[in-house]
C-alpha cells in the first residue's frame, strides 16, 4: 500500500506506523490510563444511525460552510497538536500548507516544534492559535502578542491540561520530562532512515515557541523540565477573559464536557466551545465526546458555535457530529497520521478520504447542502440505543 490507493484513515494509520519512529507513533496513538476514553470517542459513533432517504436530486451538493466567520470548503479544523514536528521534519508547516490549500483552519499548538513564525512564513492565510495557560504570565502575554503580529485569526484556549493525564506508552518509550534518550531510541530512528533523513534537514528538532523565548530553556531538557513546571494549576474563567482581552479577537474554549462549563465559557466571553476530552488522553474514564455533545448543545444554543474533536476518523463521524448538533468538527490523529504516512501530501489525503466520505454519507441521506444536516437526518426507533 502507498498513499494513493490509501482509502481509509486507518490505511494511513498502518503506513504511518512503517514510516514514523515507534515513540512518536505511540505518542499520537495513545489515551491516558486504560485508553478506555480513546475508545470510545471512536465506538460511541457506532450507536448513531443515519436515515437513509431516497428520490431526492442530488446534484451540485455543497459541504463548504463558515466556522467563526471563516469560509472553509468542509467544516473541520484541523486540531492543535504538540510535536507535530515529530511526526515527520516540519511536520506543522506541512500540515498548515495542506490545510490552507483544502481550505480549512489549521491550528498550531503552544508545544508545537515550528513556530508560529515558522508557519507563518510558510503560509499565505491566516491559521489558528492554540494556548496552554503557563505560571509565566508575562512569557503568555508574549506568545499571544506573537501570535497576533503573526495574523491568527483566531485563538483556542485549551482548559483540560493544567494537570497531566498519564500515557504509559509514553512511559515506556522515554518521552517523559526530562526526555531520556537511550540506544533504543537510536534503534527506533535508525529503523526508519527516511524520517531521519527529512530530520537532519531541518532544524526545527525542539519547541521553537519556547526554546529563544524564556530565558534559561537553551537545551531540550531545561526547556522540557521548564515546561512540565509552568502549567497552571489555577487557571480560572477569570483567565478566558484576560485571554480574549489581549488576543482581541474570537477565542475557541477547548476541553468543555460539562454544559455548565460551556455555559462558563460562552459567559466569559468565548465564541465557541470544543466539545473535547482531548484524544481520550487526559481523564480516562470521561464520556465520549459525542456523547456529551447533545447536552451542550442544548445549553448553548444560538448564544456561541459548538465543535467536537475526538474519534473522527471517517466523513461519516463527521456528519454524525452535525446530526447531532456541531458546527464543526477538529480532527487529530485523523491528520497526524496522513502526516506520517506522507507530509504534506498525506496530509491532504487525509482531508480527501473525510470529506469524500462525508459527501457520499449526505447524499445518501438526501441531502445536498451540509447546512441542511441536522437532527432531521437521525434514524431513531425504539431499538435505539440498544444495538
Ligand atoms: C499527539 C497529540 C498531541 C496533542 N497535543 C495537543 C496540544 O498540544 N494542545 C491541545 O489543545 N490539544 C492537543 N491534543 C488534543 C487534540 O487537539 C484533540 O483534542 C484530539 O486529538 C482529538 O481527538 P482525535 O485525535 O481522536 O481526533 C493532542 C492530541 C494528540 C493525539
């Protein structure tokens, strides 16, 4: 298999699994804990039956729709995700070229190994910003500043990581704080000569938003210990309003599972909210995304946008999402892994095998314009729920 007959994103999860280092592999594919979580963002979908309708034209069908204002060709973002970079050399300017090209957001992460200047330089349109809220308030005033000259147009403020949740894969591989590397990290790297080779030339290798910016991270392991110890164990709803202050323009709450948390969010000023556990990688034992999704719905309303991320590996998990009530959905691994199997152009794959998959699951629905999937296109009977 190669990334042309690549048909699924499980298909680029297998090549990516030939192609990127074990430890950064693992690192993308895996939960917290049990991974019980990571599961079930994906299983829980299953329990969702689509109605089938028939005799409808289905000429000129449209998926392209607005998040936040923003024109995008299918409504999914790609999600912020840390050391991207590792995936394969430049992984974040990669996957933001692709995305600009599909026409959809893609977001960079605080714990990005490029930069937001880097991606900058590197794309014509603006991307998405991610922040972790750090102890070091003026190294975060910074980094927002940076992201504004950098021309994000939107900024997504991640609330469920201000502790971390445990990965033992990540354990076990070594990609802890500090990072510990050993002869089996060599044997890893050297079993995949052509990411090493893509790695020597760059000279993205650490997290370019810190390393440079905070005095005393010059090396990786002051930098990773630096890190571990900046997260922000109060952070506050008070913060979404500080944030929202200085960025200036529309901030995305991330991390929201409880309506009353989204309810929060809206009240301290944020246009939208992501219905996210985070990858099933922080509170094992949390519900699945699209579980919760129809509670905060209702809670929001018309008052803000709501998004999902977790599990949404197919078109079809997509437009469930939108049955359900989203705006929009944020793919993680789904990119990470076109990523691994093949840069920028897996990336784009990635995106292809989703919105594919979504136009042929609308059609068959009968719809043409993915404004009009709804709740309409729900298959309920009394065996819901049961299956
Ligand atoms: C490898 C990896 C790294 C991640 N890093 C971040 C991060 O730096 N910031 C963040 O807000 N979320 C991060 N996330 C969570 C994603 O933004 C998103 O919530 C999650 O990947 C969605 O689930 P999915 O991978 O099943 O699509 C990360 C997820 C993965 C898989």
């Amino acid at each position: 298999m190669n990334l042309g007959n690549a048909l699924t994103i499980n298909d680029l999860k297998k090549l990516a699994r030939r192609r990127v280092p074990k430890m950064f592999f693992d690192y993308a594919d895996s939960g917290s804990w049990t991974e019980s979580t990571y599961r079930a963002n994906a299983e829980d979908f299953n329990q969702i039956l689509l109605n089938q309708r028939v005799a409808v034209n289905l000429e000129n069908r449209k998926l392209g729709t607005k998040m936040l204002g923003q024109e995008v060709s299918v409504p999914m973002a790609l999600a912020p995700t840390g050391l991207t970079g590792m995936q394969t050399a430049d992984g974040e300017i990669k996957a933001a070229r692709a995305a600009e090209k599909f026409n959809v957001p893609f977001t960079i992460s605080t714990m990005s190994v490029c930069s937001i200047e880097d991606v900058a330089e590197h794309t014509s349109k603006p991307f998405w910003f991610q922040l972790y809220m750090m102890r070091d308030r003026a190294f975060i005033e910074r980094l927002i500043d940076r992201a504004k000259a950098a021309n994000c147009s939107a900024l997504v403020l991640t609330m469920d990581l201000q502790i971390l949740g445990q990965r033992h894969k990540d354990i076990h591989n070594g990609l802890s704080t500090p990072p510990r590397f050993t002869p089996m990290h060599v044997w890893q790297m050297a079993t995949r000569p052509l990411w090493c080779m893509r790695m020597l030339g760059t000279r993205r290798h650490s997290f370019r938003n810190i390393a440079g910016h905070v005095e005393g991270t010059g090396d990786l392991r002051k930098l990773s210990v630096w890190t571990a110890s900046q997260f922000d164990l109060n952070l506050t709803w008070e913060d979404v309003a500080w944030v929202k202050e200085r960025f200036g323009g529309p901030v995305i709450v991330k991390g929201v599972l409880d309506p009353r948390d989204a309810e929060a969010a809206i009240k301290y000023g944020a246009e939208a909210v992501i219905v996210s556990n985070h990858g099933g990688r922080q509170l094992d034992g949390a519900p699945s995304s699209i579980r919760v999704l129809p509670a905060i719905v209702d809670a929001v309303g018309s008052k803000a946008e709501v998004y999902l991320d977790g599990g949404i590996y197919s078109g079809q998990s997509l437009i469930k999402a939108l049955v359900l009530g989203a705006k929009g959905v944020f793919i993680g691994r789904a990119f990470l892994w076109g990523l691994g199997a093949g840069g920028e152009a897996g990336v784009t794959r990635a995106l292809e095998i989703i919105t594919n998959e979504a136009d042929i699951t609308m059609a068959l629905m009968g719809e043409r314009d993915i404004h009009d999937v709804g709740p309409g296109n729900l298959y309920s009977n009394l065996l819901q729920g049961k299956n």
